[in-house]
C-alpha cells in the first residue's frame, strides 16, 4: 500500500503486465528454437513413411528392403549400378517392396553447397509431385553422380532432371528446401551395422536383417528372399 493506506493498483497492473510479456517472450523463444531445430515439415506423399523416412516402392509386405543412400556416396553409386537393375526387376514383378531413405551425411565434403540435403531433399520433393517419377530420378541422380570435395549438382540441374524424371511441379520446393531438416532428422535414424563406428552408406537392410554387400545382387538378395 502506499502512504494514504491505498492500495497502488497502477503498480500491480504493471508488474502483471510485465509478467505476461515475459511469458509471452519465453512461449515466441520455444517455439522459435523448435521450428529451428524441430523435425521440419514431412512429405505429403502418402508412400512417404513420414516417422522413417521411407519412400516406399511396391506392395510386396513379406519381402521389404531398405536401402539408405547418400546421393554424394560414391559406393552408393557403385552398389546402385551393380544392384539396381536387380532391385528394380524384382520390385515390377511384385517380389519385393523398396523402401528407399534418402539421407545426408556427407555435406562436408560439397564445398559448403550441402549438396547431399539439397539432392535428399529433391528426391522428397519428386516424391510429393509423382510416384513415377521417384525411380527414374534417382536413376537420373546417380547418372550425375557427382565426385566428393565439389560442389555437387546446382539446384537448377536437380529442377531439370527432376523435369525430365516427370515431377515439373517440384521447383518451388527444391529451391525452397522444403524438407531440409526433415532429412536432417530422419538421417539420425538410420540404422548402425554391428561394429560399424557411426552412419555408413549405402546401408541395406532386407527384411529386418543387415545385407552384407558382396557385389552378387543374386546371393546377396534375390537368394534371400522368402
């Protein structure tokens, strides 16, 4: 109270108001450091596993394999072209389901371009625009592979093989981003072989089991299926 007895309820209303305005402030800075560093936005493809990451191509349910890929990995690009002709035939004749995850882990090694979110995030980008359109980009982003310490393909040449693969519509979202930090957050899931230190690419999985790569698609895959 002050001297006359009175109670100073323009002080009161001023420090609640300072209270709410703290409180305020203090919701804004949370919700700011989560949109910075939260999950980011999923694809909306609905063969897009939004928890996985999963971009999944067939409907075979007892034979499923995950191929976790950096579209910079150089061994990627050499399992693609001894594997990938194998894996595609036995996905068109309904033997196998391909749940391909697109991840990053080698952006240090693009200049600065982070070209392994950029390519990551472009594969979501043609998945959200055609389904048809996810095989033939990938094969189109493995055809220009390119060599670890530059700076991978420009995001123009992404748009135009993503145009020629049939996504035209994917511009916008490949100059945007648009999922960059879901592919931070689903690479962080990616499974960890057994005596293999950190994330590794290509990374194979086939029904539950790890594949050890032997450059055989016959024996490493198609024997061991059910």
């Amino acid at each position: 109270m002050n001297g006359t007895g009175k109670t100073n309820w323009l002080a009161i209303w001023i420090s609640a108001a300072v209270v709410v305005a703290l409180v305020a402030v203090g919701i804004v800075v949370v919700w700011m450091n989560n949109q910075a560093t939260g999950p980011g936005t999923a694809p909306k493809a609905d063969f897009v596993n939004a928890e996985t990451g999963a971009i999944s191509i067939g409907d075979n349910k007892d034979n499923v394999l995950d191929e976790y890929v950096d579209f910079m990995c150089p061994i990627c690009g050499q399992y693609f072209d001894a594997y990938g002709e194998t894996v595609q035939g036995l996905v068109d004749d309904g033997s196998l389901t391909l749940n391909l995850h697109p991840i990053s882990i080698l952006d240090r090694y693009s200049q600065g371009t982070k070209y392994s979110t950029r390519a990551a995030n472009a594969m979501y980008c043609v998945a959200d625009e055609s389904k048809d359109a996810v095989v033939p980009f990938l094969e189109l982003l493995f055809a220009n592979q390119p060599e670890e310490q530059s700076e991978g393909l420009p995001d123009e040449q992404l748009i135009t093989m993503a145009g020629a693969a049939g996504a035209e519509g994917a511009e916008a979202c490949i100059t945007d981003g648009t999922y960059k930090r879901f592919v931070t957050s689903i690479t962080e899931k990616t499974p960890i072989q057994p005596g293999q230190q950190g994330i590794g690419t290509p990374t194979v999985v086939l029904n539950g089991e790890f594949v050890t790569l032997s450059g055989d698609p016959q024996a490493d895959i198609v024997d061991q299926l059910k």
